[in-house]
C-alpha cells in the first residue's frame, strides 16, 4: 500500500509524519505551510499524481482565509 501525507511544518505537524511512518511502510510525505497548501494540493491533483497513491491524508493544515 502506497500512501501520500501533506502535513505542515510545526511540530505537531511533524508528529503525524513521524505516527505515518510508524504506521506506513512506504509513505512519501510534502511538508507544506500555510501559504503553499493549496498549490501544493491542486498541483498533486491536476497531475492526476493520485493515481499512484492507495490513500491521501493531509493532516494540521488548512488554507486560511484571507481578510
């Protein structure tokens, strides 16, 4: 099983990179921040990048909305 983890860059974000290697043997993980998120998400998905993932978590990060 091949799993792909976007997760931020804070500590607790690295906590769940660090509880999917745990509990993933083959894992790739995009350690993204609040200002890239989105691209970094729409990017994977455009490129239909999915299709070599069995499952996709993004973990600790959302996009914020602007005021």
């Amino acid at each position: 099983m091949r799993v792909k983890l976007f997760t931020h860059t804070d500590l607790d974000g690295i906590g769940c990179a660090v509880l999917g290697k745990l509990a993933f043997k083959n894992i790739d993980i995009s350690y993204v921040d609040y200002n890239n998120v989105n691209d970094m998400v729409l990017e994977f998905i455009n490129n239909k990048e999915y299709d070599n993932y069995d499952h996709v978590y993004i973990t600790d990060i959302s996009k914020q909305k602007r005021r």
